[in-house]
C-alpha cells in the first residue's frame, strides 16, 4: 500500500490534535500501519494477559464472596471480557495480515468491556472489595500507558467509567460519601496524569514516525537526484571524470572519458588508475592541486593530457570540488582541443611564416627576436639586413616565376651560411633580415661578408639559367636591452642602403682596422 502524503510538522501549524493524533485520516491510517510491529504485540498483550487477568477474578470472587452469588452472570461477564480480549490478541497476533480497522475496533470493545465489566462485577458483588479499586486502577494504568491510543472516543471512556463508577457507588451500592470522594479523587488523579502522558506519547511517537518519513521521502528523492545525475554523468557527451580529493584516485568516468582516455580499452580495470597518470606533464597533478586548494572550480584551462596509449592530447579541462557519497572528490570535464591546437599552431605559423621562402616574415622576425632579446645568454645581438642587388631586372628579363625560385634557392643558401642560433627572416621583396646571436661588432661583419661571397662567388641554377647575384648587407648592432627593434632595423637598413651606394655587393659598416688597411695597400 502506497504512503498518502505527509502533513508537514514544521513550519506550518502541527499536524495533530488535541489528543496527540494526526489530523488527517489518511496520514493516521498510515501512521498504524507503519508501525504495526510496534503497536499489534502491545495489543495482543493487552488482549491476551488483560482478558486471562480479568477471567481469573474469578478465583478472587470465590475466595471474598460474602453473600449469595449469581455464579452465573459474573461468570458469563468474566467470559465475555476474556472472549474479547482474545479476540483482540487473535487479530494482532504475530505474523497476522496487518488490519488497521480491526485493531481499532477491537481494541476499543474490549477497553469498554473491561471498565463496564468492573462495574457488573461490583453490582453482583454489592460492594466495592480491595481488589476491585486496585484492578480498577491497574485497568486504567494499563489502558493509558501501554493500551494503543487510536481513536478520540478511547481517552474518554475512562472519565466517563469514572463518572459512572461514582454514581454507582451512591446511588446503587449506598457507599459513603467519603469513600465514593477518595475514589474520585484517586482515579482522577490517575485519569490527569494518564490522558497526559497518553497524549504526549501519542505526539512523540507520531512526530518521529513522521520524522522517518521525511527522512525516507529526502532519501528516496537524493537516491533519484543520484540515478538522474548518474544517468546524466553517463549520457554526457563531454568526457566527465570524478577522481578522490586531494589524491586523485579516479571514481568514476563516463563512456565519453573512457573514449578519450583509453580509446583501445588497454586499461583492464580504469579504477585502478590515478588521475595524475593521464597528464602529460608530471608537475601538472600538482599546480593543479594547489589551485583547487586555493578555489573550490578553476578552468577552464589549455593543458596536455595524454592517453593509455601514451598519445599526447590538447584538453580543456574544468574542475570543480565537490562531495561523492560522503567523501571529498573533484569533477573535471575535459574537451579535446587537439585539432584546434593544431590548426591555431597552423595559423600562427603562417601568421610569421613567409609563404614563398618558408622564412620567418617580419611579423615573425620582430616576435622571434623579441623572446631572443629576454635571455641573457644570447648577447650581444647584432641584426643584417641584405638585399638583392638588381633584382627588379630579373623579373623584366625572366619573369616572376623565375624571380620566385632565385628567392628561395638564396634563402637556402643564406641558411646554410648561418649558425643554428641565428634567425634569418624575409621582411619584404627581395629584402632578408637575420639576427645574430652572441656576436661581436667584428664577428658580425665576418658573418655578414660570408653571406655576401655565399651569393655573388656562386651562380644560381634556375629552369637551365645560370643567374649570377650579389648583395648588399648593413650591420647594426644592438645596445644591452634594446627592445624597439623597429628602431634597429632601420639603421641595419640605413647601412644596406649606405652599401648600395658605395657601389652594391659589400657590406656596411666596414670595421674600422679593415678600412685603414684597406687605404694603405
């Protein structure tokens, strides 16, 4: 049978009544049921030991007896409060059926038979014995403390016997005044305290059946939130992974994580694994882990990750701490960026890539000399430039197609010439530049005439021509932290222009003992 809905106990007004039962019909039923277990072998003990207390009044009724007896009723009065009370242990009898109405019913027949019994047994009696007040007091004792309370009309029946018990004594039995006061007095003493802690009973008891209740309710639903995010966890189509905190034991992860991480299923058992394993940075784990020390989500962040089949992959990971069945645990997502990484690397490659010579461009030059310029090691720096004397002629005389190769067989053979440090860029027609690295004023001058006799002392061989070049190349020497490279090119192009003009095929500045000897021979 399903649970109907629970009337909240907090907030909102309480949900029972005066009496410490619940206020709606359904809520009670089920409240009964719930707590069957607990409630039917108290109404069988009742049923059973109070029914076989009553019959052996009998014994009693033999032993006190002053007067002529009517054996039969009293014997028939003690029977049929018997016959109820075992009627009442046989339908709350272990392993029976759980029947809510009949122990309602039931229960309160045999309360009404035991209290008006008492009194047919007083009336036979024609007086009021010792042990009869006492069973009379252990009755409603009894009915009030261990007797389930279920229906409002049960914490009446005692003021009313009460009532009815007085009367008896002084309109029937002729008791004195005094006598019939203490009876009062004692019974409604016990019936005050009774209806009191019957009442709180019947509170306590129903406030923590609907306590658990909720309970059950809150994790009925948390369980359903969990299968709903699993669920969700599993369908995702973004690799999810739930790994311990802060050692990074992996928990979980879903298909779409497997694919990523273990594309050929070499892992016999991904449980088994840590989450460190899969970075292909060792120092990764860490740096990650101090951050989410420091925060509880960080990403989304660009990292190398690599596979079980020791594949490297570009991730974008997010991560954010959390609690997984009661323990501290971080959920990453990770979405693969290796192609993205890749065509962005194309891009910028061809962004400072000059396309015809495969050089770098001047946008590429000036960033390359720039990280170049940052480390001490490579000092002192010294930038050329060198341009192709009369190439103009070349593309009227042959055509640019021709032009073209003549461009690429002299980036060629000026990368030959340089060191593997040095940087030899194309920044515009037929205009090289190149940074040389760790090189003095003279050393510069050296490299930069064995660029020039590279060129002019060997002809080019393009489509049968045989194609004799030079070049003219300017030096410039860059100051200790010198960044406006800008600035440096134009005076390296200032001393290639100076070379143009001083004939073509040199080279610009001249150092100054090479000049002076050059004058005296």
């Amino acid at each position: 049978m399903s649970a109907p809905p629970l009337s909240p106990t907090r907030p909102g007004p309480q949900p029972f009544n005066r009496y410490g039962l619940l206020r709606r019909p359904d809520d009670e039923h089920a409240f009964v049921l719930g707590n069957w277990a607990e409630l039917a072998p108290r109404a069988c003990a009742v049923g059973l030991w109070g029914g076989l207390l009553f019959a052996a009044g009998t014994l009693a009724d033999l032993l006190l007896m002053r007067q002529p007896t009517p054996w039969g009723p009293l014997l028939l009065t003690r029977l049929l409060v018997l016959a109820l009370g075992l009627r009442l242990a046989w339908v709350t009898r272990p392993g029976a059926t759980p029947d809510v109405q009949g122990l309602r019913l039931w229960m309160a027949l045999f309360q009404v038979a035991v209290l008006l019994g008492l009194r047919v047994v007083v009336q036979l009696h024609g007086q009021v014995a010792s042990y009869q007040g006492i069973a009379a007091v252990l009755a409603c004792v009894a009915i009030y403390a261990y007797a389930p309370m279920l229906r409002p009309p049960q914490f009446w029946f005692m003021p009313l016997w009460l009532a009815l018990a007085v009367l008896q004594q002084l309109a029937l039995l002729h008791a004195a005044p005094a006598e019939a006061l203490l009876f009062l007095v004692l019974l409604g003493c016990v019936n005050i305290i009774g209806w009191s802690l019957a009442t709180h009973a019947n509170r306590v008891q129903r406030n923590a059946w609907l306590d658990r209740r909720r309970l059950q309710a809150e994790f009925s639903d948390r369980v359903a939130a969990e299968q709903n995010l699993r669920h969700l966890f599993e369908a995702s189509p973004v690799p999810l992974v739930l790994a311990g905190w802060p050692h990074g034991q992996l928990l979980h992860v879903n298909q779409a994580a497997l694919d990523l991480l273990d594309p050929q299923r070499a892992l016999a058992d991904p449980m088994l694994a840590q989450a460190a394993d899969f970075y292909a940075d060792p120092q990764t784990a860490s740096t990650l882990g101090r951050s989410l020390a420091r925060h509880d989500a960080i990403g989304p962040l660009d990292l190398r990750m690599k596979d079980s089949a020791r594949r490297v992959l570009d991730v974008m990971l997010s991560a954010r701490r959390l609690r997984y069945d009661g323990r501290r645990a971080v959920l990453a997502s990770l979405v693969e960026i290796t192609h993205r990484k890749r065509h962005e690397h194309e891009l910028r490659r061809l962004a400072h890539t000059d396309a015809l010579t495969g050089l770098h461009n001047r946008r590429g030059f000036f960033a390359r000399a720039e990280r170049i310029s940052r480390d001490p090691a490579l000092a002192p720096l010294a930038l050329l430039v060198l341009d192709v004397d009369h190439f103009k002629s070349i593309n009227d005389r042959h055509g640019h197609a021709i032009g073209d190769l003549v461009l690429q067989q002299l980036a060629g053979r000026m990368s030959s010439v340089l060191r593997d440090a040095d940087l030899l860029a194309r920044i515009g027609g037929e205009e090289f530049a190149a940074l040389l690295c760790g090189t003095s004023s003279q050393q510069a001058w050296e490299l930069a005439e064995r660029l020039r006799c590279a060129v002019c002392e060997h002809e080019l061989r393009c489509q049968g021509l045989r194609l004799s070049l030079s070049v003219s190349v300017g030096v410039a020497l860059l100051d200790a932290g010198e960044t406006d490279w800008e600035a440096a090119l134009a005076r390296a192009d200032d001393a290639m222009y100076r070379a143009k003009q001083a004939g073509r095929n040199q080279v610009c500045p001249r150092p100054a003992a090479d000049a002076a000897a050059d004058a005296a021979a």
